[in-house]
C-alpha cells in the first residue's frame, strides 16, 4: 500500500472549498460504483483535513492557498491516514495543522 496524492485545483477557489469539492465527488463515486479500499482511504483523508486543518491559518500564512491563477498544491494521505499539503516549487510540506 502506498500514499495517496491528490492535485488541487485552487484557480478558481480556496483550498477549504476544493477538499470539499473533491471529498463530495469522490462520495459520489463511491456511491454509485462502490467502495474501494483506495477511494476509502481517500475519503477518509480528505475528511480528517476537513474536521482538523485550520484553513484561516493556512490562508493566510500561505496566500497560493487562498486561490488564484495558477494557483495548486498536493495534499497528501500518508499511510498513518494523516493529510499533509505540499505546495510548488520547492516541494514545502505543511503538516498537520489542526484548528
């Protein structure tokens, strides 16, 4: 098993709003073609970040999170099932942030 990594897209919203987005996208999939262990694993992640990121904080101390042109970062699932986010151009991971 290996760690799951999920681009999001932050050029037309936040990151709070595109982990929202994803994680009710991917409910969706799983509701209609069934659980897999990976997409579980997803939905598991994406939802601990959404009950345990401060997104005010990440917002503003970095501002590519608060969306934009261009704007992206990684979020990334380890193993443990923690979501950590790693932004571009220099691969800076930001751990844990909880509110």
């Amino acid at each position: 098993m290996k760690g799951i990594k999920i681009k999001l897209d932050l050029q037309e919203h936040c990151i709070q709003t595109e982990i929202k987005n994803i994680y009710n996208h991917r409910i969706s999939v799983a509701l209609k073609q069934g659980l897999t262990d990976e997409l579980e694993r997803e939905i598991e992640g994406l939802k601990t970040a959404l009950e345990t990121f401060d997104f005010g904080k990440l917002r503003s101390h970095h501002r590519q999170l608060a969306g934009g042109a261009n704007q992206w970062a990684i979020l990334k699932i380890g193993l443990n099932g923690v979501p950590k986010i790693e932004l571009p151009g220099g691969g800076h991971t930001l751990r844990h942030e909880t509110r």
